[in-house]
C-alpha cells in the first residue's frame, strides 16, 4: 500500500434518499478515500443544482428560501454570496466589495442554485481557450 494512492468512489442511486444517506455515512473516514461522485439515475433528474463550496456553513431554511426564489427566476443564478461590483472612473478600474451591504450586483457560485442547462453550455458550447 502506498499512502499518497487513492481512490474515488462512484455511487448510484436511484429516489432512495436514505439508502443513499446511509450508503455516503459508511465511507466517512475510509483511507485513501480521495472523492465520491454520487450518480442520480432518475428517469426525470431535477432541472436545477445547487453549486456548494466544502466551507459553505447554510442552513436547511437559508437553502431551501434560496431554491424558492430559484424557483421564481430559474433563468438567473440565485444563491449566497452576493458581491458589489462597479466601474470606478476615476481610477479606471473596477471596484469590488466583499462586506456585507445591501448593494448587491453578482452572485458568486459558492453556494448558488442554477439551470442545469447552464452545466451543458459549459461543458459542450464554450469556446476552447
């Protein structure tokens, strides 16, 4: 056995949430575990995903209000945290502000709910760089 060999696990499951909850609790602390990609093979899959940075600390009611105003603008990503972005010109430059203020201009995917369909644009139509 060498320490720095891993593996990933890739798990299927199919509208049993807690077949699958139980299944991803076993593996907590296997070694040379590196990853696990769960696989939803549902005949209708959900038409949204919800994107997640491993340090995004939200509570159940903070998700759930996020997908309900997702589920009012699905053509928009919605999610925390939000950020303020303006040209500033006397600087010539673009001021971003990362404090907590009401004035809100992007969304930053660390945790943000979106259209699947924004995954195939990424993945099959952007331009190579």
């Amino acid at each position: 056995n060498h320490p720095q060999e891993q593996f990933t696990v890739v798990m299927l499951t199919y509208e049993r949430e807690a077949v699958l909850i139980t299944s991803l609790s076993r593996l907590y602390g296997l070694p040379y575990l590196n990853k696990v990609i769960v696989v939803w093979n549902s005949p209708s899959p959900p038409a949204e995903d919800l994107s997640v940075d491993d340090d995004s600390h939200l509570r159940h009611d903070e998700i759930i209000f996020g997908f309900r105003v997702w589920r009012e603008h699905r053509d928009r990503l919605v999610g925390f945290p939000g950020r303020f972005h303006a040209w500033d010109s006397n600087h010539t430059s673009w001021n971003y502000n990362s404090n907590y203020s009401c004035e809100l201009s992007m969304v930053l995917t660390g945790a943000a709910f979106y259209h699947k369909y924004y995954n195939y644009l990424y993945t099959h139509e952007m331009p190579e760089p």
